[in-house]
C-alpha cells in the first residue's frame, strides 16, 4: 500500500530543479584617468551591493530577459497555469515579468563579494536558461553605466583640457608681447643686467653724494675764512 501511495504521489507532484549562479561585486570601482569620489574603494559596500540587486531585478533588465529567443522558446514563458482559486474569480494570466520577479532569488553573500541568483522551476534546462540569461544582461547593463559614466569622465577632461590650453595660449601671447616690449626672449637675464646696472649706478651715487659732501665742506671753511680776512675800518 506505501508504495501504490508514494507512486502515486509521484506521478501527480513535478520535481522541481534550481539553477543556481554566482555573481563577483568588485569592492573597487576603476577610475578612468584620476580617482574621484565615485570611484576608488566603495565607502559602503552594502549599500552598494543591494543597490545591484534591485538592479538586477529592475524592469531593464528582466525585460531585456524576456526579450531573449532562447527564453521565449521555454515552457517557462509559455505557460499560462493559474492557481484555481485565481482562475475562478476570472483573474488574467500573471505577466511573465511579474513571474520572474517572484520566482528569481538573489541574496549578497555575506562576508563576500558575492550573489548568489537562483531560480525553481520544473523543467531544468528552463532554469539554466533563464538564470544565465539574467546574468548575461545583467553584466550587459553593468557595463554599459560604466563606459556612460567613463565616457562622462572624458568628456569633462576633455573640456578641462580645451580651457586650460586656450588659458596657456593666451599667457603664452602675454609673454610674447611683454618680450617684445622687453626687447629680449630672456627676462631673467636682462633683470640680472639691470640689477647689476642699479648697483653700480648706486654706488656712482653715493660716491657723488661723498664729493658733494666734501665740497660743501671746503665751501663753508673757504666762506668762514673770508669773513676772517676781512679789514676793520674805523669810524
């Protein structure tokens, strides 16, 4: 009798098989030409890896699944079975996106860089599928945030590039013009010429203010004695 039972049973119940897959969430974002502060190590790297898994199951993504061939072919997609209490009330076929939603499992790892993304369903090789095709546009999506958020990065480089040569090309006009001025395309060597011309200018300077000096000197004993020399007249 328990074995007529447990065929029974069997013959009525479908196994169910899990594809299981592994995802690695680098902790560091490369950085393209310079570090920022959206790049380099991930401050919040929890944060950061839920925020992958709310976007490994965005309607992006399992949409671009769903638009597969390969996934379309599945019995998965296909089918439209109904719980009999839904199909009673007359409820419409849940859309396949809604069941991918509920059937697709993804948990971080703990103490990892790991995601680990599984799926049950009757038919094996329909789970393989669909598993590796959420991976597959999973890592497509990734990549393509990147290169937009590489291809910002040389966009503002390349901005900050023109600015600063039109910036040298228009110091490089100033110190033409103030060469020319100058008369010399060494400004450093004509102020070495010039301060050596102020010193010996200085001290031509001072040596005038010494005979100035001393010429003031035999003026006033000339004039002093002048008023000496001269006679008394009387009354």
């Amino acid at each position: 009798m328990a074995a007529l039972v447990i065929a029974a049973i069997w013959t009525k119940v479908a196994p169910k098989y899990r594809a299981k897959a592994e995802v690695w969430v680098r902790a560091v974002i490369p950085y393209l030409v310079f570090q920022m502060e959206d790049n380099g190590i991930i401050p919040s790297y929890d944060s950061y890896v839920n925020t992958q898994v709310s976007i490994m199951r965005s309607l992006t993504v399992l949409q671009r699944v769903l638009d597969q061939k390969d996934v379309q072919k599945t019995q998965w997609y296909k089918s439209t079975k109904q719980p009999i209490k839904e199909r009673l009330l007359g409820k419409p076929p849940v859309p396949p996106i809604e069941r991918l939603r509920d059937t697709l499992v993804i948990r971080p790892r703990y103490g990892t860089e790991i995601m680990d993304v599984s799926l049950i369903d009757t038919n094996a090789n329909d789970a393989k599928t669909i598993v590796n095709a959420v991976l597959n546009q999973y890592i497509k999506y990734a990549n393509e945030v990147s290169s937009a958020a590489k291809d910002e990065i040389y966009r503002k480089i390349t901005g900050e590039y023109q600015k600063l040569e039109k910036e040298i090309q228009g110091r490089e006009q100033i110190c033409a013009k103030l060469k020319k001025e100058l008369g010399t395309g060494d400004p450093e060597s004509l102020i070495s010429i010039l301060r050596v011309r102020l010193e010996d200018e200085k001290a031509k300077l001072k040596d005038l203010q010494a005979k100035i000096e001393i010429l003031q000197w035999e003026s006033t004993q000339a004039n002093n004695a002048d008023s000496n020399d001269v006679p008394e007249t009387s009354a």
